[in-house]
C-alpha cells in the first residue's frame, strides 16, 4: 500500500496507474470533496501538518498493512515528523532531506550552487528590513536593467510569492512578514530567457534514472497554460544537457520519486544556447501531464515504480508530438456539460477533470492531443480547453 499525502488532481491521477499495478493507494485528503477523494476509496480527511493523521495513514488498521512508503503530492509536510517516520521503519519518498530543497528556495539555491548547477545569479535578503532593502538595492545596482525578481523562500506557486521589482518599495510587504516571522525573502537575477523549459526524471532508491524528453511550459499570468512535447526546435544537443542537469539535480539531492526541473532557456556566456535551473518539484508535475497519452510510460505510474523501488518504465513518445493545454477557470457551470460537443469535434482530444469546483483561474483539468502536425496538435488542444472554458470556437 502506499501512502499519500495530499488530495489534489496530482494524487487523484494516481490512482489509475495504481489501479493498473495492483497497487493500493491511501491519500490523506484536506476536504472528503477533495479532488483525489472522489475517486480514492481510502481517503482519510486531514491536514498534512497533523502528526496524528499522517501517523494514521500509515498505521495498519481494519485488516489493512502498513504503508509500504509514504510520498506526497505536495511538499508542505513538517521534515521533523518524516525523519521521525523514517527512523521508525517507514520508507519515505522522497526524504525530507531531499524534500526541504523544494520547500525552501533559498536551501534549494544553496545546494543546487554547491553542486555546480547553472542557476540564476541570487542572494538571499537578510530578515531586518533595512538590511534588506540595502541588500536589494546593491542587487539592483549590478542589474543590467535595473529589476531582479524576489521571491518568498516558502510556500510560493504558480506565480504567487514572486514579484519583478525595481526597489524595496515593490515589496515592502513582505520585508515586514519576514521581518514578523514570514518566510525569508531571495532575489534572483531577471534572466534574459528565450522560453522556458522542464525537465523531468524520475529515480529510484537503487540509483535507477529515466528521463523524458525536454518540454516547451507556456505561462499565462505565472501560471502554466501549455506544455509542447518535445520542446520544438530544441537542439539535440541541448536537450541531453538540460536532461544532464535534471539527473545530476535528482542525484545530487538524493530524490526518489518524480522531479521537475523548471528551466530557463538563454544564451551562455559564450554566446551559446544554455540553460539554467529556475524551479524544482519532487512529485509529478504538470509540466509531465503529457505523459498520461504521449509518453509509454506516465510520470504517475513512473512515479509508484519509483517509489515502490520497481524498474522504470520506458519513456518514450507515442507520437512525435503531444500537446498539453490547461483549463484555467471556466464561466461554465459544469466543465462536463462541453462534453458533447468537444468530443464530437475532437475525438483526438484525451479529456482530464479534476473534480473541482469552478473559480476563476483554477486548474480545472487539462486536455492531450498528440499527432504528426504540431501546429495542427497545437490548434486542436487548445479550441478543446476553450470550449471546456465556456469559450466560443471558431468551426474548423
């Protein structure tokens, strides 16, 4: 059995490929209306900061074993209780000592430096906010164009927790919550990029890594609205060094289970195509939801594998390309009522809800398309996740 922690669409889109394997899941779940707990059977309500409810989660009871490993689908889980957990026989993946390098970005950016993988040029802000607005201002002062982007150390996503700034006043703020406690506060070069890139990997505990092919993620407002597998035009060259970077990441921190590396793609110093690391995530990611139809093997089956300790699969593509286009909100009532007419017009299209209720700019689900004809793929994704948006289409 495995243990999640988590009850979103990551853990929901678990429990097909877990269902393939034979493998029971047990998602520890904030609301019984939660994404994963409409189709989980196992799915105990509690916050992932309860000690008691994720001791629960593992603990045999009713006739059911113990967990054979905790994972998550998200990072905000206390590392002392994991590395109590651990100690006491459970197997937990990723660790915590892995895991604290996506929960704070300042840790990540330490250790990613002290491994030699090409990041941003960053600092950390001290917590006394006059300190911290000098630090700020000599940043900006070697800044080309005068702006850097800060960052709250802990708990940013899609956009939240980051901000392009000229001056200290931009984020005035947040030098008074870090200053009361908040989470610290980098700043990080505002690099000059092309695109942005992910890379993912997925790795076992025995040291056995699977890499996909690098994607294109295309933001809206921060926030991921496609992914294009395989990045077009991406040089083969370039592709194998980004993938390099991700297993070196992956191996360097001691991740098991499913990274994303969020990547910049800029020019080097040379004057060449290069890459450097902007975000990490150590679970499936939605750069990978492409993998559910264009990959042999899912980053949520890969990921069980991996955890479970289990040979990866094959990554393959099923098709030269996939794309992926996100549902962000909706003005519809109900996602399903577009269901009639997107399949008729596109009976390509490989349709996932996720079960939650409609506001604006939510991820509400996604659509796959892959084929031969990338900007015909491109087209066909991205009219299915209007018409699931409450848009209207142009006939094709």
């Amino acid at each position: 059995m495995v243990a999640v922690v988590g009850g979103g669409q990551l853990a929901r889109m678990m429990a097909p490929a877990a269902a393939e394997l034979g493998v029971r899941l047990r998602v520890l779940v904030e609301d019984p209306a939660s994404s994963a707990a409409q189709v989980v059977t196992d799915a105990p309500v509690g916050s992932a900061s309860d000690e008691a409810a994720i001791r629960d989660l593992i603990a045999p009871a009713d006739g059911r074993d113990a967990a054979s490993v905790l994972t998550f689908e998200h990072e905000h889980v206390p590392n002392a209780l994991l590395t109590d957990l651990i100690e006491h026989g459970t197997p937990v993946r990723p660790g915590p000592h892995a895991l604290v390098q996506a929960q704070d970005k300042i840790v990540m950016r330490e250790r990613l430096t002290a491994l030699g993988v090409p990041c941003p040029r960053w600092a950390a802000l001290p917590v006394d906010p006059a300190e911290g607005r000098a630090a700020l201002e000599a940043f900006l002062a070697e800044a080309p164009d005068g702006q850097a982007v800060v960052k709250t150390s802990r708990g940013g996503y899609d956009g939240k927790g980051v901000r392009v700034v000229s001056g200290p006043g931009d984020v005035e703020y947040w030098f008074a919550a870090a200053a009361a406690g908040g989470p610290q506060l980098l700043v990080e070069e505002k690099v000059p990029y092309r695109r942005e890139l992910a890379a993912l990997v997925a790795r076992r505990p025995s040291g056995e890594v699977r890499t996909w092919p690098v994607v294109e993620s295309i933001q809206r407002d921060g926030v991921c609205s496609e992914v294009v597998a395989p990045a077009p035009g991406l040089s083969e060259a370039l592709d194998a060094r980004a993938r390099e970077i991700a297993v070196a990441v992956a191996e360097g921190l001691d991740v098991t289970g499913v990274l994303a590396v969020e990547m910049f793609e800029t020019t080097g110093p040379d004057g060449e195509p290069a890459v450097w690391v902007n975000e990490l995530a150590m679970r499936p990611h939605n750069s990978g939801h492409w993998t559910i139809d264009g990959s042999v093997t899912s980053q949520f089956e890969q990921h069980l594998r991996a955890v479970l300790d289990l040979p990866l699969g094959d990554t393959s593509p099923r098709a030269p390309w996939t794309v992926m286009a996100n549902v962000l909100g909706s003005t519809r009532d109900e996602l399903t009522d577009a269901l009639p007419v997107l399949l008729a017009r596109f009976p390509d299209a490989r349709v996932n809800l996720y079960g939650k209720g409609i506001r604006p700019g939510r991820k509400l689900g996604h659509v796959n398309v892959s084929g031969t004809d990338l900007a015909e793929v491109r087209r066909r994704a991205v009219a299915a996740a209007a018409l699931l948006r409450g848009e209207q289409i142009e006939e094709s």
